[in-house]
C-alpha cells in the first residue's frame, strides 16, 4: 500500500471562505432547482454562521464543538437538490 501512495503527489487547496466563491459553488450544485440570489445568499450566510458558532458556542452531542467543513455543505446541497421532501425548500430544510 505504502509503494501505491508514493506515487502521487498531495496537494493542498484551502477551503474558499470569500463569499462570491460559495456563492458559485452552491449555485452550481442546485443549478437544476435555479436558484434565487437570495436562497444561495442565505446559504452561505448560514454556513459562515455555524462554522463561526462551532468555534465558540455550539457542541454536539459528545460535548465537543462539531466539525463544519465544505465537504459537509456539498453533501447536504447535493442531498437537497436529489431527494425531494415534498418540495425544494422543504428538501433545503430537511
């Protein structure tokens, strides 16, 4: 296994935090449900709000503040855009 990892070269890539760069981002993972400027704006208020509050206020339910990554967000945006709850927003809620 080690010889196999050898072989590749790790990049690492910060996580874009600016908000026009989230903003492209989620649009494009509910480019399918269009959108509006407001949704995404809220969006990203919303991530930037939790990841702030994970460092100071919130815990989960080990007691220790959670973890919010973009990893985290791509998955609900694309469990939200695939699987309908009734509607989109319900499917955002969800």
């Amino acid at each position: 296994m080690f010889v196999l990892v050898c072989r590749f070269t790790e990049l690492y890539v910060e996580e874009p935090t600016s908000t026009a760069d989230l903003s492209v981002m989620i649009q494009d993972y509910l480019k399918n449900d269009c959108p509006s400027n407001p949704l995404v704006e809220g969006i990203v208020r919303l991530y930037r709000s939790l990841k702030e509050l994970s460092k100071t206020k919130l815990l989960g339910g080990t007691g220790r503040s959670p973890h919010y990554s973009l990893r985290n967000l791509c998955r609900a945006l694309e469990y939200a855009s695939n699987h309908r709850c009734g509607s989109f927003h319900r499917s955002l809620y969800e």
